[in-house]
C-alpha cells in the first residue's frame, strides 16, 4: 500500500492515512479554487487500497471551513468509504466540529443523511 500525506497549505487541509494508527484524517481549512482537482488523488488512493484498509480504521474529518467546491469533493471522498463499508468493511467516519458552528454541524448531518451512513459528529478538534 502506498503511503498518503498530503500536507497542509494555505488553502488546502492535510490528509494522511497512518497504518500506525489505523486512521484518515482530513485536518484544515479547505478553500483550494479548484477541490476536484486538490482531491482527486485522495479519491484515487481510496479507489485503489481502501478494501486494503484493516477493519476498525478510522475516517476522521476536522474542517474549521471549507468552500462549496469541497463540498461536491468531501461527498465523493464520503462516497468511496461507504461503497467499501457496503462491501463489508467496518469502518468509522467521525465529524468533529467546533463550539457553535452551525455550519459545519449542519455539513456533517446532510452528508450522514445523503449518504445514508452512520457519522458520528463530535465536538472538538484534532491534528494530523
């Protein structure tokens, strides 16, 4: 399996899968021009090793902000872990969001109800 680090920039969040650990985070402000572009090779990683993944690992998202062309790109990233969940992977995808933000509550609760799968949204933060 390929290792994914992607570091954080200005515009863009980190993401990393650490085997170590048995988790994907998605950790940082997500405001790139273009986020189909900026995830495209996140959604490539998954296509490829994500029936690779163990069972238990932990799909973790903490983002303060991020645009509407991240919305379509974190639905499509969403989209590949529950493909694999509906082949039999047990994984857990977790939202964490910060005190009163409303927004990024009301994100994590329209992608649990469009994607018809089980989000636990917490309050906090973490770090790569």
């Amino acid at each position: 399996m390929e290792p994914l680090h992607i570091p954080a920039s200005h515009n863009t969040p980190a993401i990393s899968y650490k085997p170590e650990h048995a988790w994907f985070r998605v950790v940082g402000n997500s405001i790139p021009e273009n986020a189909s572009t900026f995830y495209a090779p996140v959604v490539a990683w998954l296509k490829t090793y994500v029936n690779e993944l163990p069972d238990g690992c932990s799909f973790e998202f903490s983002l303060p902000y991020f645009n509407s062309s991240t919305l379509k790109a974190l639905y499509t990233v969403l989209m590949e872990i529950k493909l694999a969940m509906a082949k039999g992977k047990r994984f857990s995808v977790t939202w964490y969001v910060e005190e009163d933000d409303d927004f990024m509550q009301e994100a994590g609760e329209t992608y649990q109800e469009m994607l018809g799968m089980k989000i636990s949204i917490i309050p906090g933060h973490i770090e790569i």
